[in-house]
C-alpha cells in the first residue's frame, strides 16, 4: 500500500508540474462552454422552437434554461473522457522516456503500479471535471435555474461515474501506446469523434435508425442520457405545467435524447447506471492484465 501511495503521489505532482498539459485541460470545458453557447446555442433553441406545438407560448426563461441544459450536459458527457484522456498521457510518457522500466525494477508490484496510474489520473480528471460543472452551473443559475437538489446530485454522481469509465477506457487504450506521436494521434481523434459518438454533439435521435441502434449499446450513450436527463426534466416538467401537452414532453424528451430505448423499450435509469459500473469494472481489470503482460515482456 505504501508503494502504490508513493506513486500515486510521484503520478500527480508530475501532471500538475506539467502545467501546458494541466491548464489545457482545465481551460478546454470553458472553452467548449463558450463555443457551444456562441454557434450551438441558436441551433437548438430553433430546433425547439420548431418542435412546439402551433400557438402555444412558451416563456424564454424556459426555452434559455431548456438550452442550458442540454449545453452543458453535452459538454460535461465529452469532457469527462476526453480529460481522462489528457490526464492519461502520462504512462505512455514514462513509457516513451523509459521510466517505466526503471519503476518496474523496483519493489513495487506492477499492479500497484498500475493502479497508481489509474487512481492518479481518475483523482486529476475529477479535480477538472467538478470545477467544469461548477462553471456550468453557474452558468445555468445565470440564464434560468430550475433544477433540484437532487438533480444536481444525481448530476454530480453522473460525472463521477463517467469520469471512472473515460479513466479506465483511456488506461486501456494507452496501455497500447508506446510514443509522443501515438499520444497525439489517440487524442486527435477521441478529441474530434466521442462527441459524436456518445451523442453529446448531435442528438442520437437525428441519426440513421441503424446507427441509433448501435450508438444505443455504448456506455458513453447511456452516460449522456444519464446527464440529459439530470439536466433537463426539471425544465421540461414546468414547460408541463406552463401548458405544454404530456405527448409534445415525450416527444422533446425523445428527440433531446432524454430517453433511450433498446429493442423499443425505455431504458430506466437503473440499467444505465449498472451498465456504466459494469463496463468501468470490466476496463479496469482488463487494463491491470494489459500491465502486467506488458511488464512481463
């Protein structure tokens, strides 16, 4: 235990040392924040807009709180792996440097050595990733808050969790990393394709049916559903209230990815959240295993 709490230590004093590598990725959510509310923010308010029935009026502070919500989940869905991502890069470092192979001559085992890497990178992305949901809450207080204490809760459990899954998908991903160039090619595209991907970019619902079906099995989706709905029931609940008929919610609900269906049944949130335990768990073990074959070679 005294090893691994060693290493865990030495893994991130060196990310926060690395301070390029640290305010990029802290900067990166605000910036995606701003980019999103200047080009995204428009798109989707006309696309609700469009979506409401004819003559029904429905107050701006619901329409920007509505907006709001789904900004910020789509930002909090991408940035809790791609920071994993970020904060990730450093075993293929110490591996690209040698140091691994001197730490792995050492007493400590190879799977305390592994979890070091893990625990350390999962401890900097939470760090980035809860100060980028205070900045969207903020933001969210600023042009409409309705949510509730236990939205913001479950909100914080949401980025909890997909924090644990983008940790151990990127440790198993650069468990097969070995150079500089590897690492900028590897963030190159999870920077420019999980968006899509887990639907945080363009609602699922837009998609071809085929690949709907497809993107509906992945974790990532069902972490983004997961945080959809966290951040956007509450308003939807009071546009209910405000006149809004039950069948136009489900429908805003369906399109904004509020809900997700597999073989056309709605997925309750039980199983979302089990399918993100389950699959971070089984990562986890596959990148203690990747280590230890890599150790042994």
């Amino acid at each position: 235990m005294s090893a691994t709490r060693a290493l865990l230590v030495r893994n991130v004093k060196l990310f926060f040392k690395d301070r390029g590598m640290f305010f990029t990725s802290l900067i990166t959510p605000a910036i995606l924040l701003v980019l999103y509310v200047s080009f995204l923010g428009n798109v989707y308010e006309d696309s609700f807009l469009s979506a409401l029935p004819e003559g029904l009026v429905i107050s701006q502070k619901l329409i920007d709180a509505l907006v709001g919500g789904q900004l910020i989940s789509s930002i909090l869905a991408v940035s809790c792996v791609t920071v994993a991502f970020c904060s990730n890069f450093l075993i293929v470092q110490d591996r690209a440097n040698g140091t691994v192979r001197d730490l792995s001559i050492s007493p400590a085992k190879s799977s305390s050595l592994a979890v070091s890497y893990y625990l350390a990178s999962l401890f900097s992305t939470l760090i980035i990733c809860l100060a980028a949901t205070a900045i969207c809450l903020f933001y969210v207080s600023l042009i409409g808050w309705y949510l509730t204490l236990s939205d913001v809760l479950y909100l914080l459990l949401d980025v909890v969790l997909l924090t644990l899954f983008g940790t151990a998908l990127s440790s198993v991903i650069n468990g097969f990393l070995s150079t500089q160039g590897q690492i900028s090619a590897v963030g190159t595209v999870v920077s420019a394709g999980y968006g899509f991907l887990c639907g945080a970019y363009m609602p699922i619902a837009s998609f071809d049916e085929g690949l709907q079906k497809v993107l509906s099995f992945l974790p990532g989706t069902h972490g983004t559903v997961l945080m959809r709905r966290h951040c956007m029931e509450s308003v939807l609940a009071k546009m209910g209230e405000e006149g809004l008929p039950d069948a136009a919610v489900t429908a805003l609900k369906d399109a904004m990815d509020c809900n997700l269906y597999l073989f056309d049944e709605l997925v309750s949130a039980p199983v979302m959240y089990a399918v993100l335990g389950i699959t971070t768990l089984l990562l986890i073990l596959a990148y203690v295993l990747i280590h230890k074959l890599r150790a042994k070679t």
